[in-house]
C-alpha cells in the first residue's frame, strides 16, 4: 500500500521536467510566431512599396522622390531578407547546410526565402527544413 504511494512521488520529478519541457518549447514556438509575423509584415510591406515605385516611372515629379525612396527601400529588405551567415552566397551546398545548423526560427526563415528565390538548392532547403522541424519538435517524455 504504501509502495503504491511513494511511485508516483518517485516518478514526480522526472514528469515535472517533462512538463517544463514542453512549456518552454511552446513558449519558444509561440515567440518565433511573433518573430516571423513582424518580419513577414515588415518584407511583405517593403516589397510592395518596391512594387510600387517601379510603377510611378514615366512621372517626373514623383520620379525626383522615387529614386532616393527606392535605394532606401532596397537596403532595408535587403538587409530584413539577406541571411546573417558570413559570405552566405559563396558557400557550397554542404557547407551552406552545415551552416543553417544551430540558427534561430528567423534566421532559417531568411536563409530558406534567399535560397529559394537564388540558388533554390535542394540539399540546403531540405537542412533549413530539418532544423525548422527541430525547433518545432516537442521533447519526449523521460522514460522510467
């Protein structure tokens, strides 16, 4: 009787660190939902005042203020959707695969958009996918 008591206190420690486990994966989800919402909002609203601007050619007036906006406009997606991977463009496939390990929800965000839209390799975006997955994952239970 006793014994049926103590298994559960026993087992408590091991179910509580489960628990934290999996509150913290959530959290850490739930913060890379925000992350990419602000920076989707962010590329989504400068491309479409790219957009914009190349279709105010042939406008002299606005044409004066288009092109500084334009170089303006240029940088800050670039530097939004450019990875943070030092000389990211030069690196073969294995080694851009290496690289995308161990990065933030965000950063393989970015890494998976400009590899899609240059190079588009397979072997790199399958590395981008796996970590995603990674991220998203939620921790086993501790077996007993």
């Amino acid at each position: 009787m006793l014994e049926r008591l103590i298994t559960p206190l026993k087992a408590a420690p091991d179910t509580l660190a489960h628990q934290r486990d999996v509150l913290r994966q959530r959290v850490r989800s739930i913060r890379g939902d925000g992350q990419e919402r602000l920076w989707s909002l962010r590329t989504d609203a400068l491309t479409r005042a790219e957009g914009l601007l190349e279709k105010v050619d042939g406008l002299p007036v606005v044409n004066r203020v288009a092109t500084p906006v334009e170089k303006v406009v240029g940088r800050r997606l670039e530097a939004l959707t450019v990875p943070e991977i030092e000389d990211y463009d030069a690196l073969n496939a294995r080694n851009a695969s290496l690289a995308v390990r161990g990065l933030d929800r965000l950063e393989l965000i970015k890494v998976r958009r400009h590899e899609a839209a240059n190079k588009d390799r397979k072997t790199v975006l399958k590395a981008v996918n796996r970590e995603l997955e990674k991220l998203y994952a939620v921790p086993e239970p501790v077996a007993q």
